[in-house]
C-alpha cells in the first residue's frame, strides 16, 4: 500500500511555521483530563432530561406535567410556555426560528422537538419523570421530502411562510422559504454552442455531521438574575447569543464557558439544551446538567439537507463548458436556513463558464432543521455538477482533469456567485493530481478511478485575541474561538514565528465570553485565518512595546531598536540585546505589565480548491464499493502546522466517502427515524479505508500575514462525486442518488446487464 | 431492576422460578442497547457468567463442549477449535468489534433471536445442539429448532441454554461463513450464508447449507444441498446452489435492505460459501481471513 | 433502591464505590469514581470511546453492569500512564497529530493497548480491523492507525534492544 505523504515546503524562511510540534492541550488529551461538555459536575447539581415529540407533525393540545413533578427527586419541569413567545421576542425571523426550535409551543414540526424538560436529582429520574409528563396530541399530515413539500396540495408547516425571493411576491403561503438565483450570459445560445449536452437529476439524502461527543450543557443560574453555562460548542459568545434571545435576557447576564469540544464541523455553532437548562437551574436553584443520549442526537440535532438537483451543463469537443444550468432544491428541516444559498454559490464558482443559470429553492419538511455541515450545501452540489462533468469529459474523449483545467477559475476570473478571484490555487491542486503517481497507476478488474474538485469560500468574520508576556518570558496567547481541530498549536506557531521565541514558550488557551473580547463561531475554516490575524495583530503591539522598552532602557530612540530572534537589538551594536525574558522580568520598572490585544473584522478571505482521485473496486455480484486508494490536493495558502492541515484534509474526505456510500438519514412512513444510532447510522470504520494520501498545495492568500486561507472545510466537497465517477468508471453505471450503498450499486448493476 | 449472579445452574433455575419476569444475560451486549432502546425493564437481570459451566470451553475425542457464555474472543482465540471450524469461527468473529467480542456469547446471540445473528446459520450446519436447562433438569435440543421467529424462542420461562455440544468433523470436512453489511465490520449482516461440506475424492457425501437475514429465522436449504451430494463441486452445482438458495428467502424489505438485494446476494453468497467450504474439505484451502484473526 | 458495593482494582488502585444495580459500568466510572476520561459516544457499544480493559479484554463500559466488576481488575485512559511516563501509544499518539477533537482518543488508545498486548507487530489491515469498534469523526484514521503503528514498532525496539528498525510506513 501507498502512503506517501506529500508537504511542499513552507514559506519564506519561517522558523515556526511549517513545523509540528505537539499540541498544547494534546497532553491532557492523551490521559483522560481533558474536559468535555459532559465532564463537568457541580456541587448540588442535578440532571436534567428532555420531553421529545414522537409526531413528525402535530397540533399539542394539552400538556400535563402534574404527576410528573410530584415524583420524588423532581426539582423543575419547563415547558415551552415557561419561554417568552418567540413570536413577541421583537427579533428577527431566524430568531424566532432558533426559539421555536428549541421548545415547542403550540405545534410540534418533527419527531424530536422538545415537548418539556425536567431536572431531578438523578438522570433516571427525570428521565422517568420526562415520560410521566402527560401530551395530547393531535396529529397533522407531515412532509418529508422537497417533491412532497413542494406539491400543490401540500400540508403546511408554518400557515404564515411565504416565499422570498420571488417576482411578483406570491400572496399564498407555501414550505417553500425563499428562493435563490443567479444567471449570467445567455443560456439558450450558450447551449447552442455545445457539441454535447448531458442533463441529469441527482438526490442525496440528509446526513449527520456525526461528531462522536453528543451535545452537553451545565448551567448554574443565581439568585442575581445572572447564569453561568458551561458548554462545548463551536462558539460560545454565539452561545450566550443565542441563549439569551431564547430566554429574552441581555446577553451579558449570560457568562458562558466553554468545555472542549468533542468534533462540531458545524453542527455544535447552533444552540440546543442551553437555554433548557438555564431555564431549569432559575427554576430549581440548584445547577443542572443536561447531556443527548445518541440517538437524541440524531432526531433532534443537525444534520444536513437532502437534496434534489437538477443540473444540464454544455461542452463543446475541444472541452469548452458553454452553458450551465441547475436547479436545486434543498431540505430546511422544520424551519428555514438550508444552505441551498451556499450551495447555488458553490456550484459553478471553479469554472469559468460564460453562460449559466442557477435557481434554488429552501424547503421546509417535517425534520429536523439542519444545521450548518463543513462547507454547508456545498458537497450536494458538487456531487451534481462534478458528476456532469466526468460524463461531458467521457462523452468527448477528454482527460476528466484535463476538462477541468480549460475551465479552470484563475486570478481575475469574474466568480459565478459575483466577486472577482484573487490569487486562487484551483489549477494548482489540479495540476496536483495530474502529476501523482495515483493518477496513472494501473487499476485491476471491476476497479475504476474518479476525480473530482470542489470549491469553497472560507470566511473572516470577528476575532478577538489578547496575548500576555508572563513574567518568566514565556507568553500566553488568550483567544476566543473552540478548538475543535488543533487551532491552539496554529497561534502558538504563529506567535512563535512573529516573537521569534521557541514554540515551547507559548501556552495557546480558549477563554470564556468574560475574559477574552467577542469571537464570532469557529466555523467557515475561518479560526487560523481570522483568529490567527488577531494573534499576530496583538503580537506586533507586543513587539512595539518591547522595542520602546527596550529603548527606555538603553535610553535610545525606539527606531533605534530592532526585533530580531526574540531579543530587543540594538542597531548599532552598542548595547547587550534583552532577551524576551530580561524585558519581561524589568517590566514592573518599565511600564508595568506586558500585554496586547487585537479585535478585528478579518479582510481578505482566501478561498479554497481541493482535487481528488479515488479508486474503487465493486463487486458485480453484491454492490459492495470498496475504496482501494484516495489522493486529495487542496490550497492551504500555507499551512502552519502541516500535521493538522493534513488531518483536516483527511477527515474531510471520510466524510465524504461516508456521505457517498452509506450514510442516510432513514424515516419510516409516519416520519419516525429508523436508524438514529451509529450502528445503522454508518459512518465509515477504521476497516473501511485505505490510508487518505495528502498533497498540501500551498498558494498563499496575498491578504494574511502568513498566507493562510482556511483549510477546514473544501475536503469534504469532491469526494460525492470522486466516488461517484470511480464506480461510474469501474461499472459503467452512472449513481445519481446517494448513498451509493450496496442494495443501490446492485441493482444500477442488474439494471444496466438486463436493460 | 435487581442484579443477580447465581454461580451454579440450580440457583440460577430457582432464582429463575421465583422469578418469573427475569432476563437472563451473558454478555449484556443485547440487553443493554434494547434497555436503552425503551424495552420494557425485567425485575431482575440474572448474569450467568458466574456458573463455572457456562464459561468452559473443552474438547473430548469425539466432540467439542462450549459453555453458552463463553466470550466469543475465547473461541476466535482457540487454534484448534479454528483449525476445525473456521467457517464457525469466522462467523463468530464477525459479532461487532473487539470490545464486543470481549463480552458477547454463542448463547446469547443465539437466544436473542435475531434473524441477522451470524453465529446461527454456521451453528445450523455444523449440526451444533444446545443443552438447555430449568428446574426439571436438561435437555438437548438441536440449534435449529431454538429460534422461533425474531426476537423470539422455543425455551420455556425459565429455561437457559447451559451449554452447546459439537461433534468433530469427519475427514475431508470443510465450512464457511460470509456475510454482506455495507461496512466491513460494526455492521448487521443484510445476508448471511454458512456452507458445510465433505467430500471424498472430489465428490461431495454430505453438505449442509443455512442462510441468516433473508428469512424470520436462519433457514436451510435443502434443495442446494440436494443439488451437491453426489456430485463434484462444478459450476453447475455452483449455479444450482445459488438459485436453490435465492428460492430459499423469505425475506423483507426494512432499512438495512430490500427483498430483492437480499434474494439476488443470497445467492451469491451461498454459492460463495460452498466454494470456500469445498476448497477446505479437499485441502487447498490458504487460511488467509481479511481480519488477520487467523494467527 | 439498595445500592450495590463494589470493590475492584482500577489502574492499580484498589477502589470501593456504590452504584445503583442496573447502572452501567460506564456511569460509574464516571459518576462515582470520577474517571471521565471515559467517554460517553452512543451508550450501545457501537463507538468505543467508552473502552476500558476489564480482566485484560478490551470492553465498552456502557455495555458492562457496574455490579459485574466486583473483584475484578480494570484500566482506563487514566491509568496508561505509570509514574508519569506516557505509555509509546500515548507519545505516538500526541507525535503524530493522531487526535483532533480528542473526545475518541481515550477509547483508541485502550483499544490499541488491547492489540499490542496480544499482537506486538500488527500489519495495517489488522490495526484497521482491531480499532474498527473505535469511531473517529475527526481524522479519518489515517493518522491514528500510523500512530499504533509507530508505537508497536517503538515497543518493539525497546524490547529488542534497539536492534529492531522503528520504521512504519
């Protein structure tokens, strides 16, 4: 077996970045210390458990919780009319959602809505208590999918929903929330254009983001009108954000501090059981812990929309796209907020194609409301588009990479959701797999091999970080977003390379929303981009005032001072330099303490490419698809610690993989979860994979101090259709419906042998 | 819910009678998840492990004795009991992970009476009996007559398999065990199949097939069986087997899989598994499992 | 409920607790004895992050009754550790970026422990099949499966003398 790992080498002459060291908090990681979500236990605290609706769709008509709080140990039952209306919250719309969302009211929207919560002094306790609470329901018609969201004569959601996004505004309310749309050029001439035309619909299913912690939240509420959460998430201040509107409280009465996050990739930015515990602690007095079992997880957490998407893309026989048009529904779950708008954005954005149009439509269905996924709605769409694409270069005799070379976006090519692209490494990762030795090593009967790119945006948005010299030279680098994949070694790195001192010397920690300034989510592959400017931002006001220090010392001009491998310098030479730690331990005589901060608004977001090959085998006789090999190029910008850039282009991809060939979300006909728990719910298994051999291509983002883009996400956009075309290669069998499992690949099998 | 740990078969049977709504468990790794699940609770949860019978693993000249709570770990462990039945320690060592295997039994996969159980079909055609005990004493039961339908036995309240007999294989012997899952492990198969043949001389005396997931419970098929005895291993017989076994099927369509994947791959897995097998009874078999649990 | 005394040997330790008697080993661990180094994933034994060794066998705590452990021996991620020295797994582990998130990594390594305990010099394939009772969410095992890799060979070496080359890939 192959495993190369493959790391071009970093930067300009860095000292620091580029290199491996261990992770700060990997230490308390390997012996059990580290604290997860559901770690914590305080004094006097008791456990809480959640009421859920076992309807899909159903009126409440009466909730009776009598019986359920005279049991012994029962300390605090809530229900949704313990909870402001959301309708009076005098928010916005996706606020009254995320409050909906929460605790329902009058109308249940899924199998899974919290119906009522409880505390009592044990968890089986209220979890005997939850099931004594007495609910009428009457049940209501649901819908589970777009086609039935869409019809005509489809039950209602929400009686006031009407879409967005149309010309004229329809007056009649619908599940469909908004729609989306883009177009460019003119299509019919485009077409026209094309040697070769290939249309086609494609279907995936709901997918759980899968993270092996399930959510957890501590709250101890005082007597102060003031609460304090514990909780592991994906953002805290979001959090407090959050909890706060549902609870109709001012933010800052709401200190929220977070525990480590065990995996979120995007389903733990959302709030669930905090403002549920926050509620119980004010009514009990005492802190109460609320921790999902699995398959709570799974009904009433996440995941990702389902999809149809209808793609028809032109290429005329020398491989020039000409047209380009998708149609793309995307399930919401119970409220509004699929991200159909990423994924209308994301479709096309690698290629240049001159003539295109893209509709798509957010549909509410009787499920969960998803919940943002690593590159939200953008793996759906790839699926589709990148599919297309590997039949158009098949159909006109054309290397599959080759195709997408001459369509490549570069440098000033105008993006199809709008912006011009700066500097972009799309050709570079292309040209990445064109060069392994992958692409061109020899495969076997009933093997096949696929390629497949994926674009996505990454994203800025607000960072915070203080650093602080401490008083033996050594720094504490303080900041505000969740590690949730190695981001504390990034700052250290970071603030490394910038101080010129050993990595050793700095501790990287997440702080509470009290201690660190406001961060928004970690999410949007955003944390070392972002988050990391900050630390650098903060680092440089260190350096400045060291160097005025150091001036006042030597009582020079600061011009007169020089940064150099940690230690203030002279730049005449006529003083004995001070070391990081000489400054540090005359600082009381100096200025007093040192320490900085940066706040700022990230500019200059890089955007991020990823191709990649996969070889299959399947067996003809039972549709089994195993993956023999798999390669993925991805643009880091640069890669400040290769080992976790690595990890996450990995991880990515086993998602992917996952999401193409077994992973669904599967409802019986009443709209009930069947497989809610990770033995029918498959996600991939150490037995089902090759090594994921890694290219870190790095094209560095001009905008960032050190180049970085963000590397979190764009892994997981190819694979759908990486695995795809591999079976479409090693079958001769095209897969438009996901997941791509054994019972499917069989009967594409039978199917073609009998037709 | 009480815990209970009787230590020999007589107090587990008494404490059986005065209890009447008790489970019985081993491994716990049913009784667990199906608790969790919102299964009703029993009064009191009897483990056997402590009876010293249960946990014995031991071989005479003519048979093999496994207690029914023996870890199944103990029996992918056992060099010889594989050297003789390596299609029935394969299809143990295919009950969920190690942790699993760790704590999981034959006597519980059997009593837990899923259609899906892999250790079942390869227990059928290894002509596998089950000694069953209550307070009147013991009785020996063929395997293929405990399972009555899903999650459902021929035992009696209060009865408990103590222990499974099997018989040494004559010369020329061979069985297998394959299965079908979406993932290569953690999974519960879709389709299994179990093959046991001898031959002599190229020709097969005796075969004995049974298929798992495609019917309420593991089912024979004598008709594939029909097709072999008398006659080479050839691809006719091959083909007559998978057809034979596809006809077997009763199966349905629920989440892990539709009636018609199972009735195709049934089939192939039927005929599969009598490859294997044959090659193992004449010999020629090269012992390599994918797991590399073959040590 | 009359609660159950239990006496056991956990990570060397001699360790008496009380527990409900259809309580999970997992929850005691976690809620009497206070090791939440064990991690809850599923609560059916399908993810592994809640590995202990019971008697030496590598066992899922949420599937194990805490009244069975009376007089038995376990070790947690807590007691891989002796006397302050990482156990090869735990050094491997943290060397070779093996863990992002880290809430699957206690399970992997007693897991892992489990297999080099019986076979010191697994291939690839067998590590896979050993640790495919483990869910990781995060990695997609490649770096998981060199780090158990790496540390047999480690072990190896240092049994060997050093005469054993420490290579894996």
């Amino acid at each position: 077996m192959t495993v190369t790992e493959e790391t071009t080498t970093s930067g300009p002459g860095y000292k620091w970045v580029g290199t491996r060291p261990i992770r700060p908090d990997g230490l308390d990681k390997v012996t059990g210390k580290a604290r997860f979500g559901a770690d914590l236990a305080l004094p006097g605290m008791l456990e809480g458990a959640v009421l859920r609706s076992p309807h899909a769709h159903a009126r409440i008509v009466s909730i009776d919780t009598r019986a359920a709080a005279a049991m012994p140990g029962v300390k605090a039952i809530v229900t949704g009319a313990d909870f402001p209306d959301p309708a009076e919250l005098g928010g916005r719309p996706d606020e009254e959602m995320v409050a909906a969302n929460i605790i329902a009211r009058d109308k249940v929207l899924y199998e899974g809505h919290v119906v009522a919560a409880v505390a009592a002094t044990s968890r089986k306790q209220a979890q005997r208590a939850a099931a004594a609470i007495e609910v009428e329901y009457q049940p209501l018609e649901h819908v589970l999918t777009v086609d039935e969201a869409m019809a005509d004569d489809a039950p209602l959601l929400h009686p006031d929903l009407k879409t967005r996004g149309m010309d004229p505004a329809p007056e009649e309310p619908s599940n469909i929330a908004s729609r989306i749309s883009h177009e460019r050029g003119d299509l019919d001439k485009g077409f026209a254009e094309a040697d070769l035309v290939v249309e086609r619909t494609f279907t995936t299913k709901p997918v759980h983001q899968g993270y092996i912690e399930p959510h957890a939240a501590v709250a101890d509420a005082g007597e102060n009108g003031r609460a304090t959460i514990w909780c592991s998430s994906q953002g805290h201040f979001a959090m407090r954000t959050m909890t706060a509107t549902v609870l109709g409280w001012e933010p800052s009465k709401l200190k929220v501090i977070p525990a480590e996050i065990g995996g979120g990739f995007g389903g733990k930015t959302v709030i669930y059981l905090e403002p549920l515990a926050v509620a119980l602690s004010a009514k009990s007095g005492r802190p109460v812990r609320l921790v999902m079992d699995r398959d709570e997880v799974f009904r009433a957490s996440g995941p990702t929309s389902g999809t149809k998407i209808r793609v028809k893309v032109g290429v005329t026989n020398d491989g020039q796209l000409t047209a380009a048009e998708a149609w793309m529904a995307y399930e919401a779950g119970a409220y509004p907020g699929s991200p159909v708008g990423a994924g209308g954005m994301t479709i096309l954005a690698p290629y240049d194609i001159p003539n295109f149009s893209v509709e798509g439509f957010d549909v509410v269905v009787n499920k969960p409301k998803v919940a943002a996924y690593r590159a939200p709605g953008a793996p759906m769409a790839a699926f589709a588009l990148e599919s297309v694409l590997d039949e158009l270069a098949a159909g006109i005799g054309m290397d599959p990479v080759e195709l997408r070379l001459r369509n490549a976006a570069v440098e000033g090519t105008q993006a199809s959701y709008g912006p011009k692209f700066p500097r972009i490494g799309f050709v570079e990762t292309l040209e990445a797999i064109r060069d392994h030795d992958h692409y061109r090593a020899p495969l076997g009967p009933n093997q096949g091999r696929g390629v497949a790119s994926g674009f996505w945006f990454n994203a800025g948005m607000n960072s915070s970080a203080t650093v602080h010299v401490n008083e033996d030279g050594t720094m504490t680098v303080v900041v505000g977003t969740p590690d949730i994949g190695g981001s504390r070694a990034s700052m250290g790195l970071m603030a490394a390379e910038e101080m010129g001192i050993d990595v050793a010397k700095i501790q990287s920690i997440v702080a509470d929303t009290e201690t660190v300034g406001f961060n928004d989510v970690t999410g949007g592959s955003r944390v070392t981009l972002a988050t990391g400017a900050a630390v650098v931002e903060a680092c440089r006001s260190i350096k400045a005032d060291l160097r005025a220090r150091a001036a006042k010392t030597w009582d020079c001009d600061i011009e007169e001072v020089e940064w150099v491998d940690g230690q203030a310098q002279h730049a005449g030479g006529g003083e004995t330099p001070l070391s990081l730690q000489a400054l540090a331990r005359k600082s009381g005589r100096t200025g007093g303490p040192i320490s900085a901060t940066a706040s700022l608004n990230a500019r200059g977001v890089g955007a991020a490419f990823s191709t990649q090959v996969c070889d299959v085998e399947v067996d003809p006789e039972t549709g089994e698809v195993t993956i023999l090999r798999f390669t993925t190029a991805q643009d880091a910008g640069t890669a400040i610690h290769p080992s976790y850039v690595e990890g996450q282009m990995q991880g990515g991809v086993v998602q992917g993989i996952g999401w193409a060939l077994n992973e669904e979300y599967i409802h019986d006909r009443d709209g009930r979860m069947e497989n809610p728990g990770f033995l029918d719910y498959r996600i991939p298994v150490a037995s089902d994979l090759p090594m994921i051999d890694t290219v870190v291509v790095e094209v560095p983002n001009p905008a960032h101090p050190y180049g970085v883009r963000g590397v979190g996400e764009v892994g997981i956009v190819p694979p759908l259709a990486a695995v795809a075309n591999a079976i479409a290669a090693a079958t001769g069998c095209r897969l438009v419906d996901l997941p791509m499992s054994p019972p499917r690949v069989l009967a594409a099998i039978t199917g073609k042998a009998d037709g | 819910m009480d815990y209970l740990s009787p230590v020999s078969v007589e107090e587990a049977t008494t404490m059986l009678s005065q209890t009447p709504d008790a489970r019985v468990f081993a491994g716990a790794t049913d009784v667990i998840p199906q608790l969790r699940a919102g299964r009703p609770e029993p009064q009191a949860l009897v483990d056997l492990k402590g009876i010293e019978r249960l946990m014995a693993l031991s071989q005479s000249d003519g048979s093999w004795t496994i207690g029914a709570a023996v870890p199944t770990v103990r029996l992918t462990e056992s060099a010889e009991l594989r050297a003789e039945f390596p299609g029935l320690v394969e299809a143990v060592g295919l009950i969920g992970s190690d942790q699993i295997q760790s704590r999981c039994s034959l006597g519980g996969n059997l009593c837990n009476a899923s259609p899906a159980a892999d250790s079942v079909p390869a227990m059928i055609v290894n002509g596998m009996r089950a000694v069953v005990a209550s307070g009147s004493g013991t009785r020996t039961v063929p395997v293929a007559d405990i399972v009555t339908g899903p999650g459902s036995t021929s035992l009696a309240q209060g009865e408990f398999v103590v222990e499974f007999e099997l018989d040494r294989p004559p010369a020329n012997t061979g069985d297998a065990y394959l299965r079908m899952t979406p993932r290569t492990e953690m999974d519960i198969a879709i389709v299994g199949a179990s093959a046991r043949l001898t031959l002599d001389d190229g020709v097969c005396t005796a075969a004995t097939i049974a298929l798992g997931a495609v019917a309420p419970t593991a089912v024979r098929v004598p008709d594939a069986e029909a097709a072999l005895v008398g006659r080479p291993i050839d691809d006719e017989a091959l083909a007559a087997v998978a057809a034979a076994a596809s006809e077997a099927c009763n199966p349905i369509d629920d989440k892990r899989g539709t009636i018609a994947y199972r009735r195709q791959v049934a089939g192939v897995l039927a005929r599969r598994a009598v490859a294997t097998a044959a090659e193992r009874a004449s010999g020629r078999e090269t012992g390599e499992h994918r797991d590399g649990a073959s040590q | 409920m009359t609660r159950t005394h239990i006496t056991c040997t956990i990570n060397g330790d001699e360790v008496e607790f009380l527990c409900d008697q259809d309580e999970t080993l997992l929850d005691a661990l976690r809620d009497e004895v206070g090791l939440t180094g064990v991690k809850e994933g599923c609560g059916t034994g399908d993810c592994g992050a809640c590995s202990v060794l019971l008697d030496g066998r590598v066992t899922c705590a949420c599937l194990v009754f805490a009244p069975e452990v009376d007089g038995t021996t376990m070790v947690t991620v807590e007691g891989l550790a002796e006397a302050g020295q990482l156990h090869p797994l735990q050094q491997c582990f943290l060397e070779g970026a093996a863990l992002q998130c880290g809430v699957c990594t206690p399970g992997f390594l007693v897991a892992a422990k489990a297999l080099l305990d019986r076979n010191p010099d697994p291939t690839e394939t067998e590590v896979r099949y050993a640790l495919a009772g483990n869910l990781c969410r995060c990695t997609g095992y490649d770096k998981i499966i060199r780090a158990v890799l790496d540390a047999a060979a480690d072990m190896q070496t240092a049994t060997n003398g050093g005469s054993t080359a420490a290579t894996t890939a």
